[in-house]
C-alpha cells in the first residue's frame, strides 16, 4: 500500500455536530451553549485564550472525556452521544506520545501496528514518512538523544502514515520551525482535499489551510 493512495473510506465522512455543549472544571464553568458543525473536508480550528478549555473541549470531541453536558452526533446517528469511533481517530495532545527510550522507527512501528493494523504498512512508508520531516538521518536514534522539535516531529510523521478520517489536533505546532509548521499546514490541507476533518488548537497564525474558526470566548460567562 502507498502512502499516496486517497482512502476511499475518508470519502464517506458525512459529518460532526454538537449541540449546546458545556463543560464544567474545579467548580469552574468553561463553557456553554456551544455549538457547531462540522462537515466532509472541513477544519475547524478551536480559539482561546489559556484556560479556557480548548482542550476540554478536544477531548470531549474525541471521546476521551465525558464531563459534559449537551449532545454530539456523528455521520447522522441519531442517538443521544455518538461519538467518533476510535478507529476512525487520530488524536494528537500536547504530550507527543513518544516513548524516549525508543527510535523514531520503532516508536512509529509500534503506533502502526496499534492504531492501522489493517493497512500492512510496511517498513519503508515509515522511513518515508518520517524522512519527508527530516528525520531521514535520525531513524534509528533514541527518541531521549532528539530535540523537543525533532521529538515533535517524530509525533507527526503519523499523519503523513494517517487513514483516519478524523484528525484532532492540539497545538501541533509547538517546538517546530517555520518549515514544520509548513509541512504541517501541507498535511492538514491534504487531508482535507481527500475528504477529511481536521480539529485544531494553535496559537501560531495559520497561513494555507482553509479554516473554521469557533472562539471559547464566545460561549464564557459575560459573553454577549
């Protein structure tokens, strides 16, 4: 299988709703009253400023957090919550879910066979992946002997891998150079052109990705 190929199945993204969603932290109210959709190629990208829950609200849209009040539907389920299923998911926290101990290509080896065990991805698409963010020289260093930005990178090379249909993103571009967040934006715009979501936190401007924006300062208490 190539890494080129468009996944057919991204083509069948129907859609993600929310509907009047709050979220309560600490006895703290974040947010509430919010609500958005999302549709086939779109990017949403999520504003506000430290505190303000956006990545509460991440993980409520990835399944991950349940304290919430409010409704989400997803691909026209009518039921209360439906939820993204998880095999259609690519969440990226701020934590890079990279193992120190490990080498660019064993960490990325290991999140193939956990997260794409049905796409037989083979050792050289990993190596590409990881090369086209210029690790091509660092394969097989351990992660712990790796800058902040190049262990960043490593993280990343899984959307250049990625067959989810849904990507969320939580400041991807933190510890990366002008070119990676270039690189990134690349990836971003290409998921959507093959039909797929993408969800983002960023404090850094955003040059060329087509964007909806939904600032958590809109929906806090005072809000007009």
């Amino acid at each position: 299988m190539t890494i080129d190929t468009i996944n057919s199945q991204i083509r069948s993204v129907t859609g993600l709703e929310l509907c009047n969603i709050s979220c309560e932290k600490a006895y703290r109210r974040l947010f509430s009253g919010l609500s958005v959709s999302l549709s086939a190629g779109q990017c949403l990208r999520i504003l506000g400023s430290n505190g303000s829950g956006k990545t509460s609200l991440l993980k409520i849209i990835a399944g991950l957090s349940r304290d919430f009040e409010g409704v989400i539907h997803w691909q026209g389920d009518e039921r209360s919550q439906a939820f993204i299923n998880k095999s259609e998911l690519l969440y990226l926290g701020h934590l890079t879910g990279v193992k120190a101990s490990l080498t660019p290509v064993e960490n990325l080896s290991w999140w193939v066979s956990l997260c794409l065990p049905t796409y037989h991805l083979q050792h050289k698409d990993i190596c590409n992946a990881l090369s086209q963010l210029g690790l091509g020289c660092e394969l097989n260093t351990p992660c712990h002997l790796l800058s902040a930005g190049q262990q960043r990178r490593v993280a990343l090379a899984r959307l250049i891998l990625s067959q989810q249909k849904v990507w969320i993103l939580d400041e991807p571009f933190t510890a990366i150079d002008p070119l990676g967040i270039s690189q990134v934006e690349h990836y971003i715009k290409q998921h959507q052109s093959d039909g797929g979501m993408a969800i983002i936190t960023s404090h850094q401007i955003i040059h060329h990705v087509e964007l909806l924006h939904l600032d958590l300062a809109d929906y806090q208490q005072g809000a007009k």
